[in-house]
C-alpha cells in the first residue's frame, strides 16, 4: 500500500521502524517454541475450552469502557499537541487499532493506522504520530509505576526482582537521555529536532495543570480495567491464588505484554505468565492457561473494530464507484486520485500521465494541436 500514496512511502520508513521487524517476530516465536517444549500445547488447548459466555461477557463490557477512556487519553494529548479529534471518532479509531494490534504481528501496526489516519484528517500526518506516540508512553509509564507499587504493597513471589527492575529502567533512561544529548552536541540536526520537539510537547502540552491529571487518570482507569478482564480468566481458568497476589502477577504479565516482542500479541505475555505463576506455586501450566484465555477474551472484545475496518473497506470502494466516469483513463477516477496527495502526482505515476492524457484525446477523437 506504500508504493501507491505518496504521504504513505514518506512515512514508510518511519512505520517499519515502529512496527515489527523480523528479529521482533523471531522472538515471540522463540518464546512460544520454548513454552510448548516446556509445558507442552495442553495448557493452549485447556484455556480456549475455558471460556464462557458470562466471561465473554465481561470482558466486552470492560473492553469498552477501558477503550473509551484511552480514546478519551488519546483526545486529551491531541489537544495539547494543537490538533483536535472527537470522541466518538477517537473511540471508534481506537477500536480499529485495538483490533489490528490482535491479528498483526508485533501489536503496534494499529496504533501507526490509527497515527497516519488521524495525521492525514488533520493535514500533519507527524503530529499524528506525536500523539499516538505520547498517548501510549503515558500509558505504559503509569502502568509501570502502578506495578511496581503494587509489588510494594502486596505481597507476591516476584518481589524480590523489584530493585533490579527498576534500576534497569532508570539505567535504560538515563543511556538513552545521555545519548540524545552526545548527539545533539555533535551536530546530528534530525535527532536534535526531535529532542526540541519533545521537550516542547511535556512543557507546553503534556505537563500542563490542566493536562497531566486527565491522562493520568485515564491510564489508572485502563491498567484498572484491564487487570480486571485478567482476574476473570485467571479465575474462570481455575487459578486459586489469593486475590492481592493475583492481581500482583497479572500486573507484572501485563507489563511484559505492552514490549513489542510477539505474534499478534503472542509470546511474551504468555512467557511472563509462566514465569511467575511457576514462582507462586501455581504452576508455569496455570499462567500459560490464564494468559490463553485472556488472550481469547481480549480478541472476541476488539471484534468491533473489525466491523469498522470492514465497513471502511465498503465506503472506500463505493466512493470510488461513485467518482468513476466514462472519459477516466484508467476506468475510475478514485483509481488515479489514489495515486496523488493533494492534487500532486507520485513521482512512479507523473510518467505516466501525459501517455494517459494522450489516450483520452485519442478516444475523444482529438488531436494533440486541437486539444
């Protein structure tokens, strides 16, 4: 699909850096390949017999409300960032990148359709991305401090790893901030652009008094909601664990669930799952069961979201019927326009016109002179 817009083979680039590559895919692959040989496929097959209609109940109705308030996350950042975008189209986009963040591998393909889509309805397909971008960050972030706060209060098994996790990360930030600023003082102007942008997007937009406790509030209700959905298909999985440390090792789970190592979401999270139902005592089976049955939940509660993509699909082709004419040189006008952004030509297509243009005087009966 790059190669027909002009707008998409710009930020082409940019989207397979975000998306997944083969190294990303391999990894989620390896995960499930050694949890099969460990666990054996039993524990897949037992968590998608485990589910139930009261369950699936439940996580639809939780999907919802936690998708809401993500769109509700997503508008908050647009508007400080200068853009704008309503929530009942913000809910529905979430939907769609929900959806594809389940069947696409790596889990974050739907979140770059959701960044260009939105920067194209707003004439700046970069602040789309900014948004996207920043709406995610802040949410992970606030997960991440909500679980190591958990780890603190209650008690669980995983807790004696909760230093060293964290020091890692504040490691991993401060390489990464001081490897921003090396660059910046040797002239490289991109990766100090982005930098000044940065900086300017938390002072002015996403630091502001009026902003940061919306977002903050929005990212406590999803980590909320989406632990929830968890402990229902631990419990409906037969997980027997008290209900603070439950929620403990979920947290966890969910944290290795958001890094982009998987297949369609697979791999990681039910490797996590593993590791810290077998250090509770529950058995690496249970965690392997649980993470499966969340994974269906989850998958049944974004369908919606492929009934939006659908009915784009439909709307795109009828509009393209619609623009079609006898004189078109290539049968439907909306064939050609998909060739250009803003009236202007692809530099693949630009060769082609006049031929295109030569054809239709011809048909027309028309010379080159009278025309």
């Amino acid at each position: 699909m790059t190669g027909l817009y002009c707008a998409a083979a710009r930020i082409g680039p940019g989207a397979r850096r975000v998306g997944p590559s083969s190294l990303r895919l391999a990894a989620g692959a390896v995960v499930l390949w050694l949890l099969v040989r460990q666990v054996g496929a039993a524990p897949f097959g037992a968590g998608l017999r485990a589910v139930t209609w009261p369950a699936l109940m439940a996580a639809v109705t939780l999907n919802a409300a936690t998708s809401v308030c993500s769109a509700w996350r997503w508008r908050v950042v647009a508007r400080a960032l200068g853009a704008d975008i309503g929530l009942p189209v913000a809910v529905g986009a979430y939907y769609r990148s929900l959806f594809l963040n389940s069947v696409l591998p790596g889990g974050v393909l739907g979140d770059v359709h959701r960044a260009v889509t939105h920067g194209r309805r707003g004439g700046d397909v970069v602040r789309g991305l900014r948004a996207v971008a920043w709406e995610r960050l802040w949410g992970q972030v606030v997960q991440a401090v909500l679980t190591a706060v958990v780890l603190l209060i209650l008690p669980s098994p995983v807790r004696p790893v909760l230093p060293y996790v964290l020091a890692g990360v504040a490691v991993a930030a401060g390489c990464a901030a001081l490897a921003v600023r090396r660059a910046a003082r040797r002239g490289r102007p991109r990766l100090a652009r982005a930098a000044r942008t940065a900086s300017a997007d938390l002072r002015h937009g996403l630091l502001a008094a009026h902003v940061w406790p919306k977002l903050t509030l929005a990212s406590v209700l999803v980590v909320a909601g989406h632990t929830v959905t968890f402990v229902v298909a631990a419990r409906v999985a037969g997980a027997a664990a008290p209900l603070g440390e439950l929620v403990a090792l979920l947290m966890v789970v969910q944290c290795a669930a958001v890094i982009p190592l998987s297949v369609g979401g697979w791999g990681l999270r039910e490797g996590a799952a593993a590791w810290v139902f077998a250090a509770a005592g529950l058995g690496a089976a249970t965690g392997v069961t649980v993470s499966t049955l969340y994974a269906v939940l989850m998958l049944v509660a974004v369908i919606p979201g492929a009934g939006l993509l659908l009915g784009d699909a439909v709307r795109r082709r009828g509009d393209q019927g619609r623009q079609g004419g006898r004189d078109d040189p290539i049968g439907r006008r909306g064939r050609w326009r998909s060739f250009v952004i803003d009236e202007r030509p692809c530099p693949e297509t630009a060769a082609l016109l006049p031929a295109a243009r030569r054809a239709r005087r011809d048909r027309h009966g028309l010379t080159s002179r009278g025309a």
